[in-house]
C-alpha cells in the first residue's frame, strides 16, 4: 500500500459544520457536522477517486498547489 498526500482546504460554515474540498480533485468535495467527521469524510472521499482515476487506467493528478495567505487592508 504506498501512501499518497493531498492537501485540502476546510472551511466552517455560518450555518454550522465543515466543508472540505480537495484542489487537486476537481469535484471532490464534502460537508460534516464536525471537524473529525469532515476529515475522515474527506479521506474517503480523496481515496474513492483514487481508486475511480485506477478503475479507469487513469494517472492521477498530483498534489503541486501553493498553499499560502494573503494580507489586505482595507
């Protein structure tokens, strides 16, 4: 079994919960009523489409998006 990193970005929403989406994965997105469950929620979402882009004799994308942070005043 080899190992596979992809990040994702969580965000809290007004109404309560989590959503979660992996950049690498157009698509691949879900929401949870906590964070725990936004993240096992998410790694099985990431592994399904691993598994589909397999399925389908398909390489996989990588995992090469810049994660950083801006500052604005206003």
């Amino acid at each position: 079994m080899k190992l596979y990193n992809y990040k994702i970005i969580i965000e809290e929403c007004e109404e309560g919960g989590f959503y979660a989406e992996c950049p690498a994965f157009p698509g691949c997105h879900i929401e949870g009523e906590t964070y725990e469950e936004t993240m096992k929620e998410m790694k099985e979402a990431v592994k399904n489409f691993i598994e589909d882009y397999r399925s389908r004799n398909e390489e996989f994308p990588s995992d090469n998006f810049l994660v950083t942070s801006i500052q604005i005043a206003v």
